[in-house]
C-alpha cells in the first residue's frame, strides 16, 4: 500500500522481565537459620557430633559451609579444634555415591541461592575439590547456565573459563569452549548488549548501564579468533569439531571477510551431503561464489516492497510477493499423511527500507487436552507475554549464520509477543504487531525496526540464517520450516534468508 509507515498499534511488543535473585541464608529459607544455627554449634561444640557431621558432609564442605555462616554468629572455635583433623571412616561405595549425592545437592542449593555472590566462584572450588570431576564439572556447569539464562554472560564466561582450565580433559571444556567462541563471535549478542533496554513489567524502558560501546563487537569477535585458534592449538582433535569450527568461522568472517572464514571450513565441506554441518559450510561456498547449481539449503528470497499497514488483516499488496514459508511436520519432507492432517500454517516474509515485515496465517489447531486453553485475539498485550505452552509461533534469526546464537521472535494465538536475544529474555527490542482471527485460522502482522536487529536494513545479496516453527500443544510434533524442529537446533533447522 506505498510507502506509508506501518501502523504502531498498541500491540508494541517488546520481551523480557529482569529477574533479580534473593538474598537469603546459606540453604535459601529463613526456616532453615535453626538448622544452620544448630549444626553449627555442633560442628564447634559437641565432639561426639563432629566425626558424624564430618563423615555426612566431608571436610571440606564443612569447613566452607562454616566460613559461610561465620559472619552471622558470635561464637569462636576454640583455637586447639580444628576441622580437618577428623577423618570418616572409609565409606562403601554405595555409601559413597550417596555421600557425593548429597554434598552436590548442597552445592546447587548453595548456587541457588548466592548465585550473584561475587565469592561464590571462590567458595566452588573449595566446595568442589574432593568430588569427581563430572560432578564437579556439574555443578560449575549449574552455575553458568544460571548465569547464562538470566543475560548475565560475563558472569557466566568466568565461570566457563575457569571450567575449562580446571578440567581441560573433560568432554565439558570442549562444550564451554564452544560458548565462549560463539559468545564473543555473535553478533547478535554484540548488538543487543549495545542496545539493550531493561523493562521491569509495567514500566518504561531504560537503558542497560553495562550495555557496550560501538568498537567493543569487533573487538569481542577478534577476541574469539584468537581464543579459538589457541584453543585448538591446545587441543588438537578440537580442530574437527563442527560446531567450534562454525562458530570460529562466522567469527573470522566479522573480522577478516568471506575468504577467511571459508578457508576454516575446509574440513566440513568433505562431510557427506546431507550432513546438517557439511551442508551449511557448503552454503557458505555457494553464497560467496554465487553458483549456478541448485543450493545446499533451502533457500528463501526476501523482498524489497512497500509497507504494510498493521492490522492483521494480511490484505496489502507486499504480502502478494512476500517470501513464503510453509510449515509441515516434518519440514521440507513432510509424509503425504502428516501434510494432509497438519494445520496449514505459513509464514511471510518481506521488507523496506526501514522494516523486516513478518506475518504468520495459521489454520486452528482442533483442541485435544491442550494444557493452556487460548482465548481469541485480544488487545491486551504486556512484555513476554506469549504462551509458550499453547499455539503460537516462534522465528530465529541468526545474522552471522554461526548456527549457535540469534534473536528469537514469538507470537501467540491471542498476539501476544515474547522474544530473546540467544538466551537473555530480558532483551526488550522495539517492534509492532497487530493480530485477528475467525472461526478459521488466526493472523498477526509484525514490523521489526532495522534498528533493533543491526545498524541499518541489510545490503541487497546479503544472508541470514533463518528457523521457524509452530508448537501447537506440549508433546504434540511441532510444524517446521526446513526440517523436523529440534532443540536447541542445528544447522538443518535453518535455511538461508536472502534478501532482495
């Protein structure tokens, strides 16, 4: 409908509630200061009791569970007891199992608890000093994703980095380098750290203090070649790893052009067609060299139109020449039973010079016991709100094509809206919606802002990474766009967005 500017409804979605962590007692519970209270005075008082409290909790997590509950008391070991001077009987193994069992349960409820406790990498390791170590790689693990889920990613970086030099051994070092490459390297956390805007639910947005300046993504991204390069240099066999050679590639791609990056993909593209890694590195050869033959992935054109108005119609000209993608059971190879018994649901896509335009017309779902009962459209509409339980569908875009991280957008049922930034849900973008329904199917138009996915509308040629799904019910299969939908997704669940 020309050039006319999209309609900003009162829809505007943007995602994301900070959590804020408890400060509470060792344990978590205000209840629970009797029991701290009372094995602490035994620990220092009853000698018949510290052989059993010992043996039950070992020495060294009682000594740190003490130092923790220090502060809050006044009393004062007596100089000629020492903790470490009991040792427990050997235990059998099953006794054993269930010793280790317990001090790791402690261990997490400690994470819990003090998880933004600027002492509590310190007090792990001593908590963590006689377990095995994949229990002990657990519990440092628990910690970073904790870190990792709520947005805090340098918080969650030191925890990785000091599992990795702990246990370079561990199958784990290889997965926490993995995240590290991909955390420096993405440009889509680069952006929306230096954009991010904290939305407490009901109030305004304001900008994240610790959000980055300008020259930092680059600098992030040369950071995570050179961390990757030393890495495998370290550890060899690491140099086969797919994941860790995408992401290091998407990386080099930031910092030094398209032939770096190819060059670090070399041993993918020698895996077999139809390998989900070995098809996006040959994808990244295609789009470079611009070649005749039909590509690796599925491919969709985005294109340049006019703007839509927002209201949930779908009934302006750019949706005639949007890009389409079709959602099925299984993907791009759908049985002809799943296609005929699967709500048709579709997604388009188009763009200008201000917008990516985004739309989704889905056939309702029959109910079967579904967990959430969803309403029709309404106009009510708050921060991450979307029912993740209930119909709605979710679009990935990954700008880099590192295949690790991207921003996430949500839309409901009712038009209701969530989105992410990899896993920080307290990333709040500005972007418009407006949704409809009948007795048919239900619709939503959206237009999101060049200017929370990037610094400007991408050049003609240029390509992301893009998955798409609908999840109708918990435990139903989930419609996708270019294969069955998996989670977290690989390579195969994305196809290749380039816009016109």
């Amino acid at each position: 409908m020309g050039a006319a500017k999209p309609v900003r409804t009162a829809g505007q979605a943007s995602s994301g509630t900070q959590q804020t962590a408890r400060n509470g007692l060792l344990w978590g519970e205000r209840e629970h200061g009797h029991t701290m209270c009372c094995l602490e005075k035994r620990l220092f008082t009853e000698e018949p009791m510290r052989p059993r409290i010992l043996a039950r909790f070992g020495c060294r997590l009682a000594a740190v569970l003490l130092a923790a509950v220090a502060p809050t008391t006044a009393r004062a070991e007596p100089a000629a007891v020492q903790p470490a001077t009991y040792a427990a009987p050997a235990p059998d193994a099953e006794a054993q199992h269930e010793a280790t069992a317990k001090q790791v349960r402690l261990v997490k409820q400690l994470i819990a608890t003090r998880r933004t406790d600027p002492t509590l990498p310190a007090q792990l390791v001593q908590l963590t000093a006689d377990l095995p170590a994949a229990d002990g790689v657990a519990c440092f693990e628990h910690l970073a994703e904790m870190h990792a889920q709520a947005g805090d990613y340098n918080a969650a970086a030191d925890v990785r980095r000091s599992l990795v030099d702990r246990w370079p051994d561990q199958p784990a070092a290889l997965a926490a380098t993995r995240w590290l490459i991909a955390l420096y390297g993405s440009s889509e956390v680069a952006w929306a750290k230096r954009t991010k805007r904290v939305v407490p639910r009901g109030l305004k947005p304001v900008e994240d203090p610790q959000a980055s300046p300008p020259e930092a993504s680059t600098e992030f991204a040369q950071y995570a070649v050179l961390a990757g390069d030393l890495a495998v240099q370290k550890h060899p066999s690491w140099n086969d790893d797919p994941p860790l050679l995408m992401a290091r590639s998407a990386a080099a791609r930031r910092v030094r052009g398209g032939d770096a990056a190819l060059a670090r993909l070399r041993r993918l593209r020698g895996l077999p067609p139809g390998d989900p890694w070995g098809d996006a590195a040959r994808m990244e050869s295609w789009l470079q060299e611009l070649r005749s033959e039909a590509p690796p992935k599925g491919l969709v054109a985005c294109p340049l139109t006019g703007a839509p108005v927002l209201d949930g119609q779908l009934a302006d000209d750019c949706w005639q020449s949007a890009a389409r993608i079709a959602l099925t059971p299984g993907g791009t190879n759908p049985s002809p039973t799943t296609a005929r018994s699967a709500p048709a649901t579709e997604v388009l896509l188009a763009r200008d010079a201000e917008y990516l335009y985004l739309a989704v017309r889905a056939a309702k779902a029959v109910p079967q016991a579904p967990v959430v009962q969803m309403q029709g459209v309404d106009g009510r509409r708050d921060y991450d709100t979307a029912e993740r339980r209930g119909d709605h569908v979710q679009v990935r875009l990954d700008l880099d094509r590192d295949y690790a991280t991207w921003f996430e957008w949500v839309i409901d049922a009712r038009g209701h809206t969530a989105d992410s930034a990899w896993t920080d849900a307290a990333w709040n973008p500005e972007w418009f919606v407006a949704a409809s329904d009948d007795a048919q199917q239900w619709r939503a138009e959206a237009a999101i802002p060049w200017t929370s996915l990037g610094a400007a509308a991408p050049a003609t040629g240029e390509a992301w990474a893009v998955a798409v799904e609908r999840r109708i019910r918990p435990g139903a299969k989930p419609l996708a766009a270019f294969t069955a939908a998996n989670d977290p997704p690989t390579p195969a669940a994305f196809g290749i967005l380039r816009f016109q």
